[in-house]
C-alpha cells in the first residue's frame, strides 16, 4: 500500500502550541508515526519549515500555501507523485492535530481495500435544530442520520485528480462515494482556547499513562 499524505497548514497551526510544541508539528508526529504513509507533502505558510523538518522519521516536501485550500491541495497533490507511485492519498487538516495513528491507518486501509473515499466521522449526540426567518427553530433535524466530519480524507487517487482537475476543495466536499470509518474524540479541531485547553489536558493524560512517575511533568 503505496500512502501520500497532504498536509494543509495555516498560519495558526504553525503558530499556537500545545504543551509546548506547535499544532503544525503534532499533525506530521502523527501521519509518521501511524506507519503506513510513505511520503508527506505539507502545505504551509512562511517559517514553516523548521517545525516540519524537526520531526524525525520522514523526510517531508514543503510548499507555499495558495490563495485558496481547494489551490493548496491540488499543489500538494501535484507534487505526491504520480497514479502508479501513489495508491492512496489522504489530505489532512494540520488544525486536527491529534487525530491518533490508528484511525489514519483505518482511513488508508478502507481505500486500499476498493473505497472511492473514506472520512471519519462521529455520531452527532447534540439535538440539531433548522432555523428560519427571524431565528424561529422550524425543525428538528433526526440526529440518528447525522455525523461531525473529521479529517484525514483518503481518496483514491483517480477521484482526488478529477476532484483537483474541478476546483473543489475536497475537505470541504468530500469527492467521489464516500464511506465512513470510526472517528476519535481526540481528532477536534483546534481553535478557540477551550478547544487548546483541552488538548493541553489529552497530551498531559495521554504523558502520564505512559510516565506514571512522572509527577505530571513534560
């Protein structure tokens, strides 16, 4: 199984840490360290670099980020090689840090195995309203049918070409028939200070599970 991850980066996750490391470098940590993606194409803004290349393990190809994502992913798309170097590719939200190894090697395999596309997802648990004019609930939507979208998207890599060849942004519409395999609470997005303070307490739980002794230090 022949893996190329695109990684796409904004200036936020090269810039803010989490427990002392930039989100930028927590996301390469985890496509290396998942063991089944043979090349990284990260797309990212200036100073970049240094964060990308301080993680061991992969060598990784660096591009300027584009005007927009949907330009960014057919760039990095572009440079992961050919159809015959290439059987499955993933693009990946730098913002979803830490979205665990495990669940990136579940998205690879289901397209490896014959899946145009495959997300993680997350069942919904919240009641979803419609609203209307003036703010008024109209409907509730069946929330049983409903999933929260995750990232990395795998495609084969033929739906992802004509994907790029249309100009879509295949993170936010996903290309081809798309599957679905288990998300992990772990892989939010992270942006505002809750989202990073939670983060914060994951890695320092996830520390400690492996350092009893620690005492709770890095």
């Amino acid at each position: 199984m022949k893996v190329a991850a695109l990684l796409i980066a904004d200036i936020d996750t090269a810039r803010v840490r989490v427990r002392g490391e930039p989100l930028l470098k927590h996301a390469v940590r985890g496509l290396v360290e998942s063991g089944c993606v043979g090349r990284i194409v990260v797309v990212a803004p200036p100073g970049a670099e240094s964060i990308v290349r301080a993680v061991p393990g992969m060598p990784c190809r660096i591009l300027p980020s584009a005007a927009t994502r949907a330009d960014s992913v057919r760039l990095a798309f572009e440079a992961a090689g050919g159809r015959d170097a290439v059987d499955v590719v993933l693009v990946h939200d730098a913002a979803r840090a830490l979205v665990p190894p495990a669940t990136i090697r579940a998205v690879a395999e289901a397209v490896f195995q014959g899946a145009e596309a495959v997300a993680p997802v997350l069942p919904v648990t919240d009641t979803v309203k419609l609203v209307g004019a003036g703010d008024v609930i109209t409907a509730t939507e069946d929330r049983s049918r409903l999933r929260s979208l995750q990232t990395p998207l795998g495609c084969a890599w033929k739906v992802l070409a004509e994907a790029c060849a249309r100009g879509l942004d295949p993170l936010s519409s996903p290309p081809g028939k798309v599957r679905t395999v288990a998300g992990h609470p772990n892989a939010i997005r992270l942006v505002t200070p809750f989202d990073l303070a939670l983060a914060e307490a994951l890695l320092l739980d996830e520390h400690e599970q492996r350092h009893p002794d620690s005492g709770g230090q890095k």
